[in-house]
C-alpha cells in the first residue's frame, strides 16, 4: 500500500491512497482524513484503506492524476523525529578525518539525534540557507514511521511496529555543528527542517527487498542533475531501523506516527576503504560530507565545497524494473 498527503490548504493536508504506479490517487477522507489520524487507529484503519488500494489498482473507485509537487511530506509535522547513525562506515570516515578513533561501543549502542518535527519540508519544497558559511548538506536516508511502541521492546517485536517507510533528506548545516556539540548538548540549529518523500509504503510493498528490517535497494542522491550516489541501502549496515526503534523506546513509549531515521546511508569501498565517486565506478556518497572527509584524509584538506544557493539535490529508490518506489525528493537550495 502507498500512501501520500496532500497539501489541500491545511496544516495536515489530506490523506491519499496512491497507485503502485505513482500516477493516481484516490482521497482516503471517509476512512481517515490524514495519515496521523490512521496511525492513531492502525489496527482498525490499515485493513479499510488496503481495501481502497485494491480498488485504485483495478481502477474501481474515481481516481485523480498523481502529482508529486502537490504532495507534502506524508506526515507534514510529527510527534517525534529520531535520526539514528545506522552505517558506522560514515561515523568511521569522520572520525578518521580528525584523527580520533570510534569508540567501541558504537559498534553496539547506536547513536540518535532527537531533531525539530514540528514542520518537515515538502519532498518539492525549496530548502532555505540563511548564510552560506552555515556548510549546507544533504542526507539521504530511510525512515520508517512507527505505530504505537511500548517502552523496552524487543528488536524482534519492534520490527512488527514499522508501519511504513520512506526516503528523508535531512538537511544538515556542518559548519554550526562543531560549535553544538563541543557545548556538550547536542545538535539543535545545525538541523533545520527536513524533507520526506512524496509517498510512504508499507514494507510489504518492497517483497523481497525488504528483509532483516533493512531496505537492500541502492538509494539514488543526484547533485546538481550528477549521479552523487548509489549507496545500498541493505549493505553495510551496522545496525537495522528495528533495532533503531528499540533503541529509541528503551527508555519511554513511542506514539504512533513516530519517526525513525537510519542516518547516512554509507557503502565502503569494494577493498573495503573508503568509497570511490560515481563518476571513478564507485557508489558515491548519501551526503557531501562524505567526501570532504574522503579528500581529507587523501589531501590534507577538503575540495568539495556544500551546498550553494542554487544547487540542487534529487533522492529517489527505484526497484528491480526501475520503477520509482516512493516518489522523489527534489530540493534546490535558496537563499533566505
């Protein structure tokens, strides 16, 4: 089942159930009129709106023209929003870059981030850049949106509360970063709003490419209309979004329409170093960070510059037959 919200002029916008095609879409308001309120009541609420994505996929119900600049992101705004680093390979470049070690215990407790759900960006939406020295990036991940999770899940049952999945760009400002953190209190304005695509799925969508709680299809970033990267999403994964979802219900409940994110999706090299660039035969990066780290430690200094007013980035995961799965994400950078 797909899923998508519309913008209809509301704060939440409107539920829609959208064909596996992407190409129409039927409004789901007499089952429920966005997609928090289905996930306030999933158990009685899914079955009803499988049924409508049965009858849009046999074109028995009246179904409008999808556009996926109309869509926000599924969840315009959230309870929460927790962005994990599931790919330790882009922990270990940074890390390296600086010349400090990964401590061991990020092999097995995962770091997150609780960032700002109140507003997300739309999957079309323009992102703003107030000053140009912040250091602009993209991330490219997964997420996955959670029903309602009780505290101290287990990995094995946490998988059985991801609802659905979907794509995030969530925009990091690298230059503000250092300053946060060395305050010892976290990321706050180095994350401004991200972005989500402009469908969300629920696993099953995926066959069998959805296996482990991991999404083994590559994650396709473009820069500026430039193949940046291609990185698999299901290869290199230290930890998987259920035991990220665990790990953020250790110590309190999640409520439905929770928010888990898997961090930069990262890929090592095929020697098992550092990735090579799409355009050297390599999977390229998920952020722009990635490479500057890369050139640091090759360099001495970093090459790659961020994001400019201007640029523009464009995420997207196709399946098997090449056909787009969640809809993309496409952003350009403006000056505000």
């Amino acid at each position: 089942m797909k899923l998508a919200t519309l913008n209809d002029g509301t704060r939440d916008g409107k539920l829609v159930v959208v064909s596996k095609d992407l190409t129409r879409y039927c409004a789901a308001e007499n089952i429920a009129p966005t997609l928090q309120a289905a996930l306030d009541d999933w158990d009685r609420i899914a079955p009803k709106l499988e049924v409508l994505a049965l009858d849009v996929e046999h074109e028995a119900v009246p179904c409008e023209r999808f556009h996926e600049r109309e869509a926000l992101s599924p969840l315009p705004r959230a309870y929460q929003w927790a962005d994990g680093s599931a790919y330790i390979n882009h922990v270990e470049l940074v890390r390296q870059a600086r010349g400090a070690a990964v401590p061991e215990s990020f092999y097995h407790d995962p770091l997150m981030y609780q960032g700002g759900s109140d507003a997300f960006l739309a999957p079309r939406e323009d992102i703003p850049l107030g000053d140009v020295a912040w250091g602009c990036d993209m991330e490219g991940e997964v997420a996955a949106i959670t029903g309602d999770v009780p505290m101290g899940v287990s990995v094995d049952d946490a998988a059985g509360h991801i609802k659905l999945l979907m794509l995030v760009n969530d925009v990091s400002l690298r230059g503000l970063i250092p300053g946060e953190l060395a305050k010892g209190f976290g990321f706050f304005q180095s994350k401004p709003a991200s972005a989500f695509s402009p469908v969300c799925i629920t696993p099953d969508e995926l066959g069998d490419a959805w296996a482990e709680s991991l999404i083994h299809l590559p994650l396709m970033v473009d820069y500026n209309g430039e193949a940046f990267g291609r990185a698999n999403a299901g290869v290199d994964a230290t930890f998987n979004l259920a035991q990220l979802v665990a790990h953020a219900a250790k110590t309190r409940k999640l409520c439905a329409g929770t928010v888990i994110g898997t961090g930069t999706i990262s890929n090592k090299g095929e020697d098992g170093g550092a990735g090579k660039p799409v355009s050297e035969g390599g999977l390229g990066y998920s952020c722009i960070a990635e490479i500057r780290m890369i050139e640091t430690i090759r360099d001495g200094q970093p090459s790659t510059r961020f994001m400019q007013p201007g640029d523009t980035v464009r995420i997207e995961m196709r399946d098997e037959h090449n056909h787009s799965i969640f809809g993309a994400i496409e952003q350009t950078v403006v000056k505000v």
